[in-house]
C-alpha cells in the first residue's frame, strides 16, 4: 500500500480493498465444490448418454458419427465454413491434406464479420451471408469449377442423425436467427449456395467446433480422445463407447459424443457457487435460464461479468471514487479482449488504464490494480470450472477404458483458452488437483479447427462416396409398384399358358389332388419329407379331433451331398434305409402303413402315385431320376431291401402337403406357399380350365412349380449381374430364375456377391477383398436372417468376424442394408406371385372380394424378421379385393402328404387303397 499517501486516503484504499475482496471472495470457487461439480457433470452425462429423462440432465451428449480419431490417411482438398466459434465471425478455409505424404500445408483463410442485424435476423439471411462469402472466397482462390466439399463447422448443439444431417437444438452466444431452431442447417446451408448459383460446392459434413478441434490433432505420436473449445463460449467432445450412447444402438466401436457441457446447471446445480452478477447477466441476456455454465466459463460472457462486478463495486464507492460512465453502464461494453489485456502479467497495468479511460471512467491506480483483481477471479473461476468439467469427461474415458491410471491428450482451442494469459495454466492445474490419476496432455489445435473439420469432411466424402456406390449397387433391388405389378401379370399369363398346356416357364402341374380334407380321414400313415433342408420320415396318426386329430411323429435323417449328387439307385437306397431305421426306431417294423411322399421337386403326375421327374432343383442332381416315376424308383428301392413292405399311395408336392395340412385346420386353405430352400406354390384351380386333365367339375390342386418362371428371360429386366453370377455358378444354370431371386439357396450367395463387390470398389472392409468373401456359399441365408433381426447389430459383428472378417462401424451397417435390399426384393417378388395366385382364384370364382387362406412352409419365410410381413403387405398391395390369411404349417407337408393318403384311402373305401 503506498505509505506515502495521505493517512484518510490509504484508510480509504483499505476500505475499498476490503470492499473488493469480500466482494470477489464470492468468486472462489472451493475444491469441495469443484468436485461437487465434477460428479455433478459426470452424473448428467451418464444420464444423458442413457437418455434418462428423469432427472433431465441438462449436459445433452450429442453423438456426431464421428467415430475413429484421424488415421492420418485423409487426402484432398476441402473448403471449411466455420460459423459460431468466435463471436459474430464467420471463416472461410481451403485445407489441402497430404495423408501421410509430406508435412501439413497451411490452410489458406478468411474471417468475415457478420453483422448484428445478420446475427438476430432470419435465417435465410445468415445463411445467404454465409453463402456469399464462401464465393468472394472461392472467386479470390480461383479455384475454377471443380466440384468442391465442404465442412461446415456450425458450433451450436445440434441433434446429428448423420455427418450430414443436423438439427439445430437451440441458439447460443448471441445469435437469435430466425427460422432456424429444429431445422437441418446442412439443408439451409446447400439451399443458401444454391440460391448463389455460383459454385459446385457440396456440403458433406457438419462438425461442431469441439469435433474439429479434436480431429486437427497430428494423431502422431498420441491420437487427441477430447477436445476442448473455450472462445465466445465453452464445449467440450470426447470418444464415447459407441454401446453406451443410447440413441445409437450400436455395440461396439467408438463415437465422439458432443458434450455441450455450457447448459449443465440449466436446472440449479451451479446456484451454489453463483453470485448476484452471474443471475443478473443471465436475466439480461438473449436467452435467460439457459447456457448458465457457459454463461460462468465462455468468453462472450466474462467480460460482462466484470462490468457488473465493476459497476457494483463503483455502486459501493470502492472503484472509481463510485463514478461510473455511460460506457460502463452499457451490457457488452466491456469484452474479453480487455479482460485478456487487464490481466497481461507484464503490460495489464496500462492495458487496464486504456481500457478504463476507454470506457469513459477515470481511474485510480489502486482500481487498475483492483480491476485486475476483478478479472483475475472472474477468469480463475471460469478455468476452475471449466477444469471440474473437463476431469468429469477424464474420469468418464478413465472408466470407459477400465484403466486405474489414465494418459489421454486433449485438444484444445478458442481464443480464451489460447490468449488468455493465465486461463489455460490454471485449468492445467486444477485438472492436476481433481483428476491426479490421469496424465493429461493439452495439445494447441492448429488453425482453431479447420484442419479436424477438412479431416471429417474426408471421412465423410469417403463416407458417401461409399453411400453412393452402395445406392448403386442396391438401386436395382428395390423394385416399385409397376415393376411388381408387372411380374404378377406377367405370371398371371403364364399361368393361364401353362394350364392350357401352351409354351410357357410354368410347368402348372396337376397333383391329382381334388379334395382338401373333409376330417373324417383316420388310421396310420407313414410319410416321406424330402426336398427340403431335412429328409424326414414322419409316422402320422389321424383319429377324430376328439382322439386329438392328427398325431405326428418323425425323425430326421440327413442326405449327405454324395448321395443327393450321386445316383438315383443311391438316393433311394439312402431314403429306405432311412425309412427301415425309423421303422425299428418306432416299433412299425413289419407294418405296410400307406405311405405318402412329400417330394419336393417338379413331377408331371399322371396319377395320386406317378410323378415323373421334370428336372431337379435346389442342389439335387441325382442321376438317372429326372424323366422317370420316382414312386418307381422308391419301389424299387423297396424292392431291393429284403424284407421291406411299404405301400406307397401318392407322390405329393410340399406345397400340396403344406396345403393339405393347413388345410386339415381351415378348409379356406387354397393355396400352399413354400419359401424355404426353394420355392413354389400351388392352389386349388377349376378342373375346367386344366387341360391336362379330362373333366370340367370341380377343382384340382394345381402345382405351379414357379421357381422356373422367368427361365426364358424374362425377368432379365430385373436380373442383377449378382444374379446372373449366382445363376452361372450354380449346378442349374439358366434354370429357376424365378427360385433364385427369391428362395433360401440362394439369396446368402447374391449377398455375398454384393459384398464382394462393394469390397472391390474400397466400400467395405477397407478394400481388402478375404479369401472367405471369395468362398462360394460361405455366406449363409440364415445369416440374413440373423443380421436383419439385430438392431444392435452384434450379430452382424459377430457373423463376419467369424467368417474371418474385421468389421468397422460403417461396414456392418452397409452389409445390413445389403441383406435388407436383397431380402426385400425376395419377399415383394413372392408376393407379387401369390397375388397372381390369389387373384385368379378369386376371377376363377367370379367374385368381387375373395377371402382365402395360404399354407405356408419354408426356413426363409419362418425364421426371417421380416420376409413373411413384406409379403403379406406386396399382396395387400397388389390385390386388394383379396382377404389373404397366411397359415404357418407347424407339422410341415409330411402331416399333408399322410392327409392326402388318407383321403386317397378313404375315397378309396379302406384304409388300404
Ligand atoms: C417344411 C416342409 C417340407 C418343405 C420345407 C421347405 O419342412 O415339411 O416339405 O420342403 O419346409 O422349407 P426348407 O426351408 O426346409 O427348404
Ligand atoms: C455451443 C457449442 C460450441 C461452444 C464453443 C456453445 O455455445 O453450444 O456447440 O461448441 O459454444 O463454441
Ligand atoms: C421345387 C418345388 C418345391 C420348392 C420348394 C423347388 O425347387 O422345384 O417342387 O416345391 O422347391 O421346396
């Protein structure tokens, strides 16, 4: 104090000084209430992550499909736009990244001011602004015409669905555009360039600045997991286990998780540690009761902050000889830039003068130093607790890395955190003082981000590069309405073709079947299930529904591919054996049961028991069967065994079986589906319109055998060049076109196709095309099932890390959308037949609105999430007169095939035919 002034006068300084420390006491800040805080933010950030909404947490973790820190790998030139970072400036940016080739180059830049009536005008006026000065930068750059993309980095919280899509939440830090809040700012941007007509400029991803800090980091030696913005207003980012941000629903891999830390105490937690200054500037700011943690810590804020304390301490005499200025009394007046300049260790004292003088005041030299003073607490405060803030992110990435000692590097950057003089000092000690197990390292960001945003819009080009290859790739499968609807007439005539024995892919094939079950059908019957994944012998009791209807019992054998593929003497030796096993298996040895053969291939009947083989399907190519009466060969076979006696009655299609058992149960079953293996259909057609068969009254039991429609090409139109691959590779090429676009034999093999493909043009896997995506039939049609069933897509993970692949984040998405694509097309073309179907029954019957039901059967149908229910709505769709009920046949066809049996014994007069 200085003793030679005048002893009422240094009485006086006393005084003030008191004044002033008891009144900026009120800015300390405790290390109890900094930890308080710390675990205040960390709990709001768990909540926050978990989506808890109750507490609502006011921290709002914001995922923004960033997810890897920089590989170092990113090349290209990119324009940066950056909005919000600092004050009411904008920055234009050309980033040239070299990858790993040669050093950094400088980012060319520009920083445009944005006036105030901009900044609280309409949105279309802040965009189109920022759209102008993008092309007076590009006209300056002479960068030509070249398509370009942008980064835009818009450092306001928004709700990210995409790198590309953002919603912005709310306002901060002094802007109040209109028609802003809860609109995507990517799309108001490209309409705002659009508008300018100038440049091919495409923007392709949306950072927030805390993101672009942390990606500007080199990632050598230590990729930066956090980044930290403290400029006009304070944030931070961090890399999240993907599995614990709750909106995603992912299970593995990382995400940087936008804190948006400035609303934490937006519900009360800060009120401890707030003073008077800090409600008043809250009350007279743009957005009252939001933001009050910025509002304590960004820089657009501090400045205010000391003004209040100033005019209060003038209001008490103990500053300025208790005179203020109109300057003084005017909100904003008094900047971080001055704070910054008050507090310079070495030039602060002159800084304060010219400041205070600037601001019409007439200071003494104790104010400059007690102004100091007012500053040094407002700042030491905003770095304390921008300190407990930043260690609950530390303990958050200690806990997600299960480590007891935690080294991580943040990023940091804005003008507060980089000019001010003592800000980043005392927060670096504070983080030491409350997180003293984490060896933290503050990395400066280059060039305030511009770099992190070009490495995101690398990322993201790369991104929808790939989305683009992979829309192209999957266009073709997403069939529309006319392209269904085509199919279905095209089938329809095909089936009119077939029936009236003309030229056409449909066999339609007479089963000799003319009657559902009426239920009086009884006795023992042994059946035969093969051409489906299992071979099964099945022994079936059919008593009345009060004896408990029909009683099943069977056991599966399987067919090694030797014997499927071998000769028919093989088969059919294979199939008796079989049926002599479950014979002694089940006590029926020495029993002659009628027997009913499920026989799932394509037979021209002749009779209940004759079918001629037309050809086989599905992996089958036993010799010497197709052209010959199977139920022949099963004789033969029967023959051959010693000691065998079994009296086979009819030959049945498993449609006709699945149609006949489900029919057992609903006497409106007409039609039998079977979408498993493969696949085909059957319905009761009016024996009329059968020319095959002499008679005109009543109704037969029509096998179509569709899986071959489209075998004189004309479903090219829809065949992928996946397809035509498929189809030359399998043991049946040219055949069953109809079948390989829809059945489970096929449709893991088009994926694979498809993934093979999206590897070759650098989609996925990086590039790197694996031996096992090149292995035929690795890629199962269960596994679709599986991947589209899991949301959390683990299983998709799962299933290619077994196959021996190594899986990012963006690549189990994209095979998902691939086994969806295909799966899709598969459901929509089956029904697009069974609408065909359906529809000629109802114009057979000449009825307005017909109301039947389908027996269905087949693994792919059963066990897909989604298959039968995409059928269901394509037939909706294409015939709506028909009331369609889908029956899942629980007992198979085998329980058909026996019921056929019976009827054929019972109209017969026996049990024996
Ligand atoms: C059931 C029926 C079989 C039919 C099969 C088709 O198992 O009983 O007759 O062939 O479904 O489905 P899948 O997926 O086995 O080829
Ligand atoms: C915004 C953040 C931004 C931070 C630093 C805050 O006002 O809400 O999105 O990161 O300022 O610029
Ligand atoms: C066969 C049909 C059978 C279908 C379903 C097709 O490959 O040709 O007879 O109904 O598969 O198993």
């Amino acid at each position: 104090m200085d003793s030679a002034l005048p002893e009422n006068s240094r009485a006086m300084n006393e005084k003030n000084l008191k004044l002033v420390q008891q009144c900026l006491k009120q800015f300390d800040v405790t290390e109890k209430q900094l930890r308080q805080i710390q675990a205040a933010i960390l709990q709001d950030m768990e909540q926050a992550l978990s989506r808890q909404t109750d507490p609502s947490p006011t921290v709002q973790m914001l995922p923004t499909y960033v997810r890897s820190t920089p590989h170092g790998t990113e090349q290209g030139n990119f324009l940066v736009l950056e909005l919000g970072t600092s004050g009411a400036t904008l920055r234009v940016l050309w980033v040239t990244l070299r990858g790993t080739t040669g050093p950094r180059k400088e980012p060319v830049s520009w920083e445009f001011t944005i006036p105030t009536e901009i900044t609280l005008g309409t949105g279309q006026q802040l965009f189109d602004f920022a759209a102008g000065c993008l092309v007076e930068f590009l006209d300056r750059l002479k960068v030509g015409s070249q398509p370009i993309q942008l980064g835009f980095n818009f450092s306001f919280p928004c709700h990210q669905t995409g790198l590309d899509q953002s919603t912005l939440i709310s306002w901060t830090k002094g802007f109040r555009c209109s028609g802003v809040e809860g609109q995507d700012v990517v799309q108001l941007l490209r309409e705002a360039i659009q508008r300018q007509g100038a440049y091919n400029i495409d923007v392709v991803a949306v950072v927030n600045d805390t993101v672009g800090t942390m990606m500007s980091c080199d990632p050598r030696p230590q990729a930066c997991e956090i980044g930290l913005v403290v400029d006009t207003g304070t944030n931070a980012c961090y890399m999240e286990e993907a599995r614990h941000v709750g909106e995603l629903g992912e299970d593995q891999g990382r995400v940087c998780v936008n804190v948006q830390w400035g609303s934490f105490g937006d519900s009360g937690a800060l009120e401890p540690v707030q003073t008077p200054f800090d409600l008043q500037l809250d009350q007279e700011s743009l957005n009252p009761g939001t933001q009050r943690f910025e509002k304590m810590v960004g820089g657009l804020y501090l400045g205010e902050l000391v003004r209040l304390v100033l005019i209060h301490l003038a209001g008490q005499r103990a500053l300025f000889g208790g005179v203020t200025s109109p300057a003084l009394l005017t909100r904003g007046s008094v900047h971080i830039e001055h704070v910054m300049e008050i507090e310079d260790p070495s030039h602060g004292r002159a800084r304060a003068q010219a400041v205070l003088q600037g601001l019409g005041l007439n200071p003494s030299a104790q104010d400059y130093e007690q102004v100091q003073q007012v500053c040094g607490a407002v700042s030491a405060r905003a770095a304390r607790l921008c300190a407990a803030a930043l260690t609950a992110i530390l303990a958050r990435v200690k806990s997600n890395q299960e480590r007891s000692h935690l080294g991580v590097a943040v990023a940091t950057g804005g003008r507060v955190y980089e000019q001010h003089p003592r800000f980043s000092t005392i927060l670096q000690q504070t983080v030491r003082l409350l997180a003293p197990d984490s060896d933290t390292t503050f990395v400066p960001s280059e060039d305030g981000g511009g770099w992190g945003v070009a490495v995101v819009t690398a990322v993201a080009s790369r991104l929808a590069l790939h989305r683009h290859h992979l829309e192209e790739t999957l266009a073709p499968f997403r069939l529309d309405s006319e392209q269904l609807k085509a199919v279905q007439a095209e089938m329809r005539e095909a089936m009119v073709r077939g029936l009236q024995g003309e030229d056409s892919t449909l066999p339609m094939l007479p089963t000799y079947v003319c009657a559902t079950p009426d239920g009086t059908e009884r006795g023992d019957f042994l059946a035969l299930d093969l051409g489906g994944t299992n071979f099964r012998v099945l022994w079936v009791k059919v008593g009345s529904r009060s004896e408990g209807g029909v009683k099943i019992t069977n056991q599966v054998f399987s067919i090694p591919e030797s014997v499927t593929q071998g000769t028919g003497q093989q088969l059919f030796d294979h199939i008796v054996d079989c049926i002599v096993d479950f014979q002694k298996e089940h006590g029926l040895s020495g029993q002659t049961l009628p027997l009913g053969f499920t026989f799932s291939f394509p037979c021209k009947q002749v009779g209940l028991d004759q079918g001629i083989l037309l050809s086989w399907t599905k992996g089958f190519k036993a010799s010497d069967c197709e052209g010959q009466d199977v139920v022949s060969l099963l004789r033969a076979a029967i023959r051959r065994r010693q000691g065998v006696e079994l009296n086979v009655v009819a030959i049945v299609n498993d449609t006709v079986g699945t149609m006949m058992s489900c029919g057992y149960e609903d006497p409106h079953c007409e039609v039998g589906l079977i979408v498993g293996t493969g696949t085909n259909a059957c319905y009761m057609e009016e024996l009329c319109n059968v020319s095959a068969v002499p008679g005109d009254k009543g109704r037969m039991c029509i096998n179509m055998e569709w899986g071959a429609f489209g075998d004189d090409g004309l479903l090219k139109e829809l065949c992928t060049p996946f397809d035509i691959s498929v189809d030359k590779s399998s043991i049946n090429p040219g055949k069953q076109r109809f079948e390989k676009l829809i059945s489970g034999m096929y449709l893991g093999e088009i994926v694979r196709q498809i993934l093979l493909h999206l590897t070759c043009l650098g989609v996925l896997f990086r590039g790197q095309v694996f031996q096992c995506l090149q292995t035929k039939d690795i890629f199962k049609t269960k596994f679709l099932s599986e991947i589209e069933s899991d949301l959390q897509r683990r299983q998709v993970r799962a299933i290619l890390e077994k196959l021996g692949l190594p899986v990012s984040c963006d690549d189990a998405l994209m095979v998902r959308e691939v086994c969806q694509a295909v799966s899709q097309r598969a459901a929509k073309l089956c029904g697009a037949g069974v609408a065909a179907v359906v529809e000629k029954i109802r114009e057979n019957r000449g009825l307005e609105e017909l109301s039947v039901a389908v027996g269905v059967d087949g693994t792919l149908y059963k066990l897909h999430p989604h298959f039968s229910d995409q059928v269901k709505d394509t037939v909706r769709h294409l015939a709506p007169r028909c009331s369609v009920r889908f029956l899942q046949s629980e007992d198979g066809s085998g329980k058909g095939a026996a019921l056929v049996t019976a009827v054929a014994c019972r109209l017969a007069g026996s049990t024996r035919p």
